[in-house]
C-alpha cells in the first residue's frame, strides 16, 4: 500500500544533507511551509542553495533558516524587501551568494527541471546585466537568452489537502510556486492543513499529482484565515 | 502649471485600459490605477502570484494570509477570478496574453528602453521580481512616473544611466506634466497639463521631444 504520509516534519527532513539544493514554497507568507523550514533549521544541515522568490521576511521561516547562516546561496528574483534584514546583514557582509533571477524565468528554469527540458530561450532580461555573459540568440524578429533548469534535491512546499498518494490541492494565491516546485526535486516535502481518505479529493481539482510527492506531513493551520 | 498629482496620473492611465482588457499593475505608483478604472467596465487585473481577476484590498478583520497581491498585501478576489501557478502566471506575461501592463520608472529613452529595477549603486542589494518579464512581454507597457527627479533632473533620457529593464519596450509615458508616445522616431507629445506649453515642456524634458500631428 503506498503511503505517503509521515508522522512529524522533523522525520520528513530528517536525511537533507549539508551542501543541498531545496527549493522552498511560498511567496510571502502565502505558502510559506514555515512548519518544514523550522523543521529543517532543527535538523542542522548547512551549507544550503534554496530557491525561493524572496531572501526572507522579518526573523522567521526563510528568514530565521538564514539569519542562522546555514544558507550559501539564494536564488531569488526579489531578495531586497523592507524586512529582509537578515538576508541584507549576510550579502553586505559578502557572506551569501546571490544569484538573482526575473521571477517569470525563475518558474520556467524550475519547470523545465520537471519537465526534462535541457534549456530554453527567453526574451526576458535581453540586453541587460542579468544577461551577461548568457548565450543569446536571434530567433524570427526577436533576440532572446538562453536560461537553464534548476534541479533540487528537496522541494519542500504547503498545500492546502492531501490523500495518502500525495495528491494535493491548494488554497488562493497560497499555491504559487508550490506545483512547478514539486516536479522539480528528487525529493518533496509537503505540509498540508488536512489529510483527507483516498478518493475525497475531487480527481477534476487535484492540481499536483501524487506522482511529483515524496512524502506529506500534517501541520495544524496556523495563519490567519478570512472567515 | 498645473501637475497632476499621483491619483490623476492614474486616473489618465486608467482612461486608456479599455473594457475586457487584462492588465497587471507594477508595484509602486501603478497600483493606483486599481482605484480609478471606470467602474462601468469589465476590466481583469492580473497578479504575478497567480492571480487572475485581483480584487480591492480586504475590508478590516476579513484578511486572509494566503490571498496576496504581488506587492505581499493583503488582497481580494473578484467574482470569475481564478489562481494558478507561478509558470503559468508567467506564460500569460512571456506569452503576450497581457494587454498591458503599467510599471513605474527611474528613467525612459528616447528610444523607450526602460530603468525602473536597479539604482546600480555598489551597496544596493538588486531586487527585479517580474519588471523585466512584464516588459518584453505585455502587448502594451505604459510608464507611469513623476517627469522629473526629486533634483529637478529629467527621467526622460538620451541614454539610460541606471541598469535597463528592457530596451525599446515603452509604448507609451504619463507623468505629472505630460503623455508621450514612444515611436520609431523618438517620443511623441500627446498631451500637456494646462498651462505647459511645448516648448517649456521640451526644457524641462531635455531630450528632443515631437509635437504628435494628431492624439492617437
């Protein structure tokens, strides 16, 4: 019987390894699978690249996991925000790599891990510094850069409900980056409100399929939710 | 002169977004032309985070963490509104789906390439976020921005001194003094305040500006 749930987030991050790539959910605290990241700033790993739109928002989640400066690098498209001070203190002090990239090329490199594509074309960025050094080329009328996949060894992700096959459903902007994210790890983690039997989610909304989920763990909602 | 201010610069952009368009609104000054659409029409605010059919911020006590705007406040749904991921959100934008979208600006060229992500200072953390997607992608981009600097000094440019955004991909400029069209022969004056003449308007401006034979 497959069975993808697991009892804590600190048994379904338990073998992440220093010098990892995981890619982290959330765009804001939308999504944000912040039961998961304490998790993982438990389990010690150092040495960490995370893929996230962001570089962390005010001390907690992201922000907490790198203000503990277990991260190396950030790939990010907007690190710079008024409460990414621990992000800030870290790259001024030339102790975290910065890879910065536009966030729709952010989402189509990750889809195009999952997806098995070697790399693409894009007009984004064409002609400014985060083209530098990128091979270009002109296709038709317009010029475009050519952008590879990033693959991650964990993807660790908050959906909405899941079934023990690790489908999954999501709830308002929460979804963001959380689909693309799953196809694009060996790895991933979710953290759901609900854990529903097999066959209670409606096989029309499923929105990732359990075939991108490693394992699922149920985290008691925590956020603020509109009435 | 009369400048217009910050509303009624939104308040003009919002008279060119015609009804069934599908817009996003960059972060900064454009966000105020959410609040001056004309009500009467049916117009589909797209949002980075997956969000097609972006409401009006939340009534107090009704905020919900998982529903955002792209600026991470607090947003609302519109009825026939619906969420995707963030590829997808993009491939609307990549795609040319978007019929407009509306970013603000450090500087313009004459050419209409765009600055508007990056002050190029050595101790400035870059941010971009989806600036350089919306601008080689939407059908339309229209900048809105204060003409000049707080110096007095003109965001229209020969050349653009901070990092671009995109080059030659400004279709159209409202600020508080003026709308220009960006065309193959340089910019165009569609309109200007009450009181400003062309010619004051090309001194201010500094870079050479054409009088439009007939407002498109």
């Amino acid at each position: 019987m497959i069975n993808k749930v697991v009892s804590s987030p600190e048994a379904a991050l338990a073998d992440v390894s220093d010098g990892a790539t995981i890619m982290i959910g959330g765009f804001g605290n939308a999504g944000m699978p912040s039961a998961l990241i304490d998790a993982l700033i438990a389990q010690g790993a150092r040495d960490l690249t995370i893929v996230n739109n962001n570089a962390g928002n005010a001390d907690t989640g992201l922000a907490a996991l790198i203000g503990a400066k277990r991260v190396r690098k950030v790939m990010c498209s907007f690190p710079r925000q008024s409460d990414s001070w621990h992000f800030d203190r870290l790259y001024r002090a030339g102790e975290i790599e910065l890879e910065l990239v536009p966030q729709g090329t952010l989402a189509e490199r990750i889809r195009a891990a999952g997806a098995g594509i070697g790399a693409f074309f894009t007009p984004t960025a064409y002609g400014t510094k985060l083209a530098e050094g990128k091979e270009t080329r002109r296709i038709g009328d317009r010029d475009y850069v050519l952008e590879y996949p990033i693959h991650a060894d964990y993807a660790i992700i908050k959906a909405d409900r899941a079934d023990r096959w690790g489908n999954l459903t999501y709830r308002l902007s929460a979804r963001n980056f959380a689909p693309i994210m799953a196809s694009a790890a060996r790895i991933t983690v979710v953290q759901v409100r609900e854990i529903v039997e097999l066959g209670a989610l409606d096989p029309e909304v499923v929105v990732t399929p359990g075939i991108f989920v490693k394992r699922v763990v149920k985290v008691a909602a925590t956020l603020k939710r509109a009435a | 002169m009369k400048k217009m201010d910050h509303k009624q610069i939104a308040a003009r952009v919002a008279r060119d977004i015609p009804e069934g368009a599908y817009v996003n609104l960059g972060i900064g000054l454009p966000t105020l032309v959410a609040d001056q659409l004309p009500k009467g029409r049916e117009i589909i605010l797209h949002s980075e985070n997956g969000v097609l059919g972006l409401g009006p911020k939340p009534l107090p006590g009704h905020e919900d963490e998982d529903m955002m705007n792209a600026g991470k406040e607090p947003a609302t749904l519109v009825t026939g509104g619906c969420f995707f991921h963030h590829a997808d959100s993009f491939a609307m934008i990549r795609g040319r789906h978007l019929d407009f979208a509306v970013l603000g600006a450090f500087q313009v060229s004459v050419a209409g390439d765009l600055a508007n992500w990056h002050t190029g200072g050595a101790d400035a953390i870059p941010a971009v976020g989806g600036a350089m997607d919306l601008a080689v992608g939407a059908k339309k981009v229209l900048v809105m921005m204060e003409h000049l600097t707080k110096k007095g000094e003109s965001k229209l440019v020969e050349r653009c001194t901070y990092p671009l955004t995109g080059a030659r991909c400004v279709n159209r400029i409202y600020t508080d003094l003026a709308v220009l069209d960006v065309k193959p022969d340089g910019l165009h004056v569609v309109e200007t305040v009450e009181g400003l003449s062309f010619e004051e308007l090309q001194r201010l401006s500094g870079v050479p500006l054409k009088r439009l034979a007939s407002a498109a």
